[in-house]
C-alpha cells in the first residue's frame, strides 16, 4: 500500500507533563489547574476535566506538593462553589502550558504538511509508576544513624519539619541515602492517628506534625482527615466515623498527625 493510499489510524497527540525535582504533574492535573484558572472553581474545574470534586481536591494538594509552592489558593464562596484561584506560580504554569502547546499544534501541522509524521508512534506510551500512598512529602536528608540491621533517617520536608523514618541499612545502601540527599516520604492515609494539638497525649510516634484541618470528606464507614501543616504541605488521614464523632473534629481545628517511624517509606529520584 503507498503512502498516498495509507489509512490514518488517528491523529499524533503529545500531551505535556511538568517534571518537577519531586515528581511529576500529569497532563490531566495540568488540565485541571487550567480550567480552575478559567473558572475560579473547583468543583466547576473538576465538572470540566471530568473528575469528583474529591478527585480535584486531591489532585490540587498533590500539584501543591510537588511544586514546592502552591499553585492553587482555595477561596471560601467562589464561583460554582468550591472557590479558587491560582497563584502567581501557577498562572505561570498555565502560561507556560499555553504557549508550549501552541507551539506543539505548529509543529505537528507542519509536520503533517511534510507527510514526515508516522501516524504509527501513536501507538507509543509513557510509562508512569503510581503510589497507592495518598502523601508524598519531599525533603532532604540531615542524618542517618545506623544500626545493626535499621537504619533512622532525619528527613528535613520542604515545609521545614522534621520526619523520622526507620529503613533497613541495605535499603540506605540501595537508595544511596546520604545527608543532603532529597528524597520523597510515603505516607500511607490509613497509617496516620489524629489527635488534638493541645491534648498533651503522649505516644511511641516518633513523628509528630502539627496543622489545621483544611477539609473532612465523610462516607458510611471511615472519613478523609486532610491536614494543612505549618510549612504548607498537606496530609491525608483516612480515621472511622465513629473516631470523627467522638473527637469532634471540624474544618479549622488544629490537630496533629502521629506517624510511627517504621511506617514512612522512603524513595529517590532514580
């Protein structure tokens, strides 16, 4: 069959991504923090982009995380509900985003006009590896204490906390954990015990990291605690509904997350 003849199996499309030094934007975030830019909305973003509102939210906590600053400011009222806005970082993005892929459309249209684009590389996919852990906090290493067969490692998180995690000495080998080594904490929601931040209890947590409630979102059984910590990052505590109830628990409070050492996982940039 000649080129003339050839069917088009489908139209060439090279969706961005944003590659930070903890991780990447996806092109679907990346989309997500475009349609809030347009409509000031979260719940109006997410409608767009075809997401739950909880997904936006997430997703909005995980692009904050990652950029090291935050990207998306949430407003209380806004327009659709759910109110936001971007920062000057993020309209940065969106900018960057924008004139990227105006560029991308010239390219491929040029390329298409020179019969030089192989419909076939469509066929290609990027390979991602996802987490099933909701946090994932960056920071860098400040010291690491070996043992026998464990090692501690004193993680320094971009929001200036401090996080203890206990790793087997081959895996600090391995990972080639090292002082000034960034690295990306993984905290499972489900890991997590909340307590007020002025009950005075005392724990065998060596993690103790302390912020305010930013939101709860309720099912039958268990809720989503997200914390906003001091620093800005965020965490995600998954408790029952029966622990909400009886801790009274609100948007606001201060509370504090107990996070025992041997349940953080530490990861590298490879």
């Amino acid at each position: 069959m000649s080129d003339t003849t050839r069917q088009s199996i489908g139209e060439f499309v090279a969706p961005f991504a944003l590659a930070t030094p903890d991780g990447e934007i996806s092109p679907r975030r990346l989309a997500l923090l475009t349609a809030i830019g347009e409509t000031g909305s979260i719940s109006a973003a997410a409608k767009v982009v075809g997401i739950t509102y909880k997904a936006a939210w997430d997703a909005v906590d995980v692009m904050n995380n990652l950029a090291g600053e935050q990207l998306v400011c949430s407003q209380h009222g806004g327009r659709g509900g759910g109110g936001a806005t971007l920062t000057e970082a993020g309209l940065r993005v969106v900018n960057d985003l924008a004139n990227l892929q105006r560029l991308q459309a010239q390219l491929m249209a040029q390329l298409k006009a020179a019969g030089n684009l192989d419909t076939s590389l469509a066929l290609l996919r990027k390979l991602s590896i996802k987490s099933s852990a909701r946090n994932i906090l960056t920071g860098i290493v400040e010291s690491v204490q070996a043992g026998g067969v464990n090692a501690e490692v004193n993680v320094r998180l971009s929001g200036g906390e401090s996080l203890h995690a206990v790793i087997t000495r081959d895996s600090v080998e391995d990972l080639q954990i090292a002082p000034g080594r960034e690295v990306q904490a993984l905290i499972k929601a489900s890991w997590i015990i909340l307590a007020a931040a002025d009950d005075g209890l005392r724990t065998s947590a060596r993690n103790r990291l302390c912020g305010e409630i930013q939101r709860i979102t309720s099912g039958e059984v268990n809720a989503e605690v997200v914390v906003k910590l001091a620093g800005g990052n965020t965490l995600a505590a998954i408790i029952t509904q029966q622990s909400l109830l009886e801790l009274g628990f609100k948007t606001g409070d201060q509370v504090c997350a107990l996070i025992k050492a041997s349940h953080i996982i530490l990861g590298v940039q490879s």
